[in-house]
C-alpha cells in the first residue's frame, strides 16, 4: 500500500488541526501513501480540493493526517483491462502509421511506375518535405 496515491477526505476535527497547515476549507486530500502506523498517514501531496468547490496543487510536501481526522479514504488503482486496451489502441495506431508510411513511401520523389491496373502512379513530395533553396 506504500507508494500507492490515495486521498483522504477530512472531517470538522481534521479541517479544524490541519486548518494552520493547510487551510481551514479543505474537504479532501490527494498524495502518495509515504508512511502509514498506529499514529497516522504520511502523504507526499499532490493535491487539495476545497469544501466550496475549487482546487490546490502541491509539489509533493509531507503532511501527517491523524486516523481520527480522516472521514474516509480512498485508493486509486489502475484498471488491467483499460491499460490494456489502451496498449493495443497504441500498438494498432503504430502499426497503421508504419503500414500508411510503407504503402504511400515518405513522400520521396519517384518518376511514375505503373499500378496493377496498368495506370501511373506518380509520387509528390509534400511542401512539408520540399527542400529548402
């Protein structure tokens, strides 16, 4: 669970001892689980969301949330099925580019072949490839 980003909503008690340190609005916590024992949690902060609406970002300093201050907590975690889909989406879109590049060339000038149909296929260069004068 170390190392794992959580977020930690806070409760009147929590607002009322963090409010010196953080502000007295605050309604949750976002950070890495740094340390957490008997006494509480240690979050490297990423981020604070305000009871009216409203966000802060940190870089990532250290607070410590007493167990008693906490109202609930919440762990994110990263869904297999989605990374993976997300990984195939990528390798597809790759694979797509690399056959686009093969089937057209790279824009390299060619003086005319025929195609299967007996026409001429004849290749331009883009005036993105266009040498400079």
């Amino acid at each position: 669970m170390l190392g794992t980003e959580v977020a930690l909503d806070l409760n009147d008690a929590g607002r009322a001892a963090l409010g010196q340190l953080i502000g007295p609005e605050i309604g949750q916590i976002e950070g890495r689980l740094v340390q957490k024992d008997t006494s509480g949690y240690l979050l490297a902060v990423t981020g604070v969301h305000l009871l009216r609406g409203g966000d802060q970002v940190w870089r990532g300093e250290n607070v410590k949330v007493r167990p008693e201050h906490v109202s609930m907590m919440y762990e994110r975690h990263f869904s297999t099925g989605r990374t993976i889909g997300l990984v195939a989406l990528g390798v597809g879109a790759v694979a797509t580019v690399g056959a686009s590049l093969d089937a057209f060339g790279q824009g390299a000038d060619n003086p005319g072949r025929p195609d299967s149909t007996g026409s001429t296929v004849r290749r331009i260069l883009l005036p993105s490839q266009l040498p400079s004068p």
